[in-house]
C-alpha cells in the first residue's frame, strides 16, 4: 500500500479522535489538520489525480479495489462518523482547505446521533461551507441503478467482499486504548470494565482466528505507536499466556493488563514521548517515570486488579531485579507481569518506529536471549518456543518460490505449518483451495522458508 495513503487517512482517523478530546481550533486539532492538507497535497500529486476516494464497505476502509489493513483498523471512529452521514465513503479534492477539514471534525464531535439521511448530509456540509469534501453512497453492485456520477466514484473499487470479524475486535482493542490515554491526559476516568469486555473478546478470538489477528500485530503504525504497541502486547500476551495453560479468568486479567499497561505514558509531554532523536538524561528520566505514574493512575480505580496496577508499575523490571522502577526488597515476582516485559520488548524491537525500522523475530530473540538476567529464563524459552521465529500471521516466501501466512509454530521452531497462498509463479490461490503445509516433514529442503516478507507481494 502507498504509505502516503496510509498515513493521510490514519491522520485523519486520529484527528476525529483527537477533536473528541480537544477545542475546535486547539492547537493539537489544527495541527493534525495542517498535516492532513499537507498528506493530501503531496498524495494527489503523485497519484497525479484531483481527488481521492476513500470508501467505505462493512466497516472496511477501501480505495481502489483494495482492503487497507492498518487504517481501517484504527479507523473506527471515521467508519463511525460515516455511518452517521449516511454515506459510504468520502472524496476529497485538491483543494481542500483547513477550514473544511475543521468542519468535518467538528461535525464528527457535535452529532450524536445520525442525521437523516445523505442528501441531509450533503446538504449540510455545503451550509456549512465545504465544498471540496464530497459524501459518496454506499457501495452498490455495477448493475444497481445508481446515478451515474455515483457510479463513477464506486467503479472499479469494490471490497472483494472480504470481511474479517478480527478486524472488528482490534478495531475495539485500538478504541479503548486510545480513549484510556485521552481520558488520563484530561485527568478523567478509565473504563476498567470497558477495556476487560474488549480482553473477552481478544481470548476468543485468539481460539478462533489467531493467524488473522496475528498478522494485524505486525502491520506498522507510526503516528500512534503508543497505542498500537499496548494492543500489540496484550494480544501477544494472551496468545502465550493461552498456550501456557492459564485460565480464562487469568487470561482476562493479562490482556486487559496489557492494554493498560503503559496508561502513564498520556502523562508524558508529547514533545518528549514522540521525540524522534536521542533523549537526554532528564527526558530519559521523565519518560521512565511512566510505570510508576501508571500504576498510580490505576490504583485510583476501584475496578482495577491488583496484576494490573502491577503490571504497569513492572513491566521495565529485568528478572536480576534491574530496570525501573527499583523493586523493594518485600516486592513479590509476578510470572504475569514477567510475561508481560517479554512481550513488550519484542513488540518494540520488532515493530516499525519513526526512528528506527522493524526487526525480525529471529534478530530480536537473538537480542533478548544475549541479553542474560534480562527474561525469566523459562518464560522467554516458552515464549521463543510458541511463536517459532516465523511467528503465526507473518507472511514468508519458501525456497521453491511459493508464499503462504504463517498458521502456527512447528515442531522446530523454523519450521513452522504455512498455508500456501501464492503459487512458485506468485499466482494467488483461491481461498477454498488454499492448503496447509507442515515444513517439519519436508526433508527435501524446498519447502523451507526463505524470506520473512514485511508486506504482502502484489
């Protein structure tokens, strides 16, 4: 996908987020809409286009023909937005302005419920003065009898009819995450309950889809990592934890404790949380502060467990007793929160940062594993065992040429079971003939994988 692309509708997904919290004309506000004219601008020039339709289809984010992963998981208030206007996707031209971008937003915050109907909508949005932001219908198929201005917004860029149900929960995993940190940066409440309602249906995916889910861990985000990588722990840690034999009631407790773990990171200057060089020892300083300020922010939460406070006041806390905060003598070792600190420092090591690229499974066990008093030792070999160094949804290319997703580790940790979904010539198997591969038994060498692939081959 165009990284452009992705950028400009995660940023305007984020700014519907960010003006629930903030002023019409807040600085914060208005300076994520400058970098959505920006985004917009630097886009159509290269697509060398006058506008750009972003559509909208189930609950999907969809442009031309194909399903974008990332912002439609962190789009669930814009599809929100959309489905108050009765609309199915918008068109946004090259002469946008930062006033009709404001407007959209401040239309986002101030309904509450849907108006009555698009050509309502439509008709609103002119009053108000935009007229280079335009409100497309709901998809329908070519032979519908749709205006024929319709149909050349919606032409040729259908959804396939692809509808992941992971997709929806993550969607919820993001939601209350970002509401979580905009809630503490205002000092209002958290909604423990919330956030344990969104770990049920985390667990019960991971028995269902987990491959699915699995490859929504490793899609980038940059602008709200913070977020992301809370998601991205919980859902780790559930899928270890689950392997391990925990309970239901354990495996509740840890992804909601995974979501929440970094809380105390809205109490951080953004200036300093987002800064993309080296800190200094003051900022290095006010940074760690965020474990202890999470763990206060929890405790004045009633329904808050005590592994969670814990596991926001010690996910930095190495097994030698080493890392921040400083642990008392009396504190007791928690193999929950344990986890938790494998989890997130894979996250870290493995994932896409504005300062630094993503690095493979293998290079970051090999990471953690030299770094000795680190990791409970049991729980990093567990760990290494059950995700296997071409962990599940990672997408790899094998030595005969065809591709496949990642199902689950193997009996040897680089030989995991691949379901095959591109032919040696890179063809795109149909789904319903899609077969699952145990590598471990092949002994002839070509079916080993050769390439862990970042994104998905064209």
């Amino acid at each position: 996908m165009n990284p452009k692309l992705n950028k400009l509708i995660i940023d305007l997904s984020r700014s519907i987020g960010l003006r629930s919290l903030y002023f019409s004309g807040h600085p914060f506000v208005r300076d994520n809409c400058l970098q959505i004219i920006d985004d917009l601008r630097s886009l159509l020039s290269e697509l060398e286009s006058e506008s750009l339709f972003i559509g909208i289809v189930e609950g999907k984010l969809i442009h031309d023909g194909h399903y974008l992963v990332g912002p439609s998981i962190m789009g669930k208030q814009l599809v929100e937005f959309t489905k108050k206007l009765h609309c199915g996707g918008l068109v946004l031209g090259k002469d946008t302005t930062i006033k009709e971008i404001e407007v959209l937003l401040d239309l986002a915050t101030e309904w509450k419920i849907p108006i009555g109907s698009l050509q309502e909508a439509r008709a609103l949005l002119k009053l108000r003065g935009v007229h280079n932001i335009e409100l497309a219908t709901h998809y329908t198929a070519p032979s519908a009898l749709v205006s024929q201005e319709d149909k050349v917004v919606w032409h040729g860029k259908d959804s396939g009819g692809h509808l992941h149900s992971p997709l929806l929960v993550y969607q919820a995993l993001f939601d209350v995450v970002a509401k979580a940190h905009g809630n503490v940066s205002l000092d209002r409440s958290i909604d423990i309950n919330g956030a344990q309602s969104v770990s049920e249906h985390l667990l019960y995916s991971t028995r269902s889809n987990f491959t699915d889910m699995l490859q929504f861990v490793h899609y980038p985000d940059y602008d709200v990592y913070t977020v992301g990588h809370s998601v991205r722990v919980s859902t780790l840690a559930v899928f270890v934890g689950d392997h391990l034999g925990l309970d239901d009631e354990q495996l509740l407790d840890l992804g909601t404790a995974g979501l929440l773990h970094d809380v105390g990171k809205s109490k951080i200057p953004s200036e300093i949380l987002f800064k993309p060089g080296r800190l200094n020892d003051e900022e290095f300083s006010t940074i760690r502060s965020h474990a202890s300020l999470g763990a206060e922010i929890l405790l004045e939460h009633k329904e808050s467990t005590r592994m969670q406070v814990a596991a926001a006041w010690g996910h930095h806390i190495r097994y030698d007793g080493g890392g921040y905060p400083a642990p008392p003598p009396w504190a007791v070792r928690s193999h929950l929160v344990a986890l938790l600190h494998i989890c997130d420092v894979f996250e870290a090591l493995t994932a896409v940062r504005p300062y630094k690229p993503q690095l493979t499974p293998l290079a970051a066990f090999s990471i953690m594993l030299q770094d000795k008093g680190a990791f409970d030792p049991a729980l990093l070999h567990a760990f290494v065992s059950t995700l296997g160094i071409y962990p599940p949804g990672n997408r790899v290319r094998l030595a005969d040429g065809s591709q496949g997703i990642v199902v689950v580790a193997g009996s040897s940790i680089d030989k995991p079971f691949v379901q095959i979904t591109r032919d040696k010539t890179g063809t795109a198997i149909p789904a319903n003939e899609q077969q699952v591969l145990d590598l471990a038994k092949d002994t002839s060498g070509t079916l080993e994988v050769t390439e862990l692939l970042f994104e998905e081959t064209p």
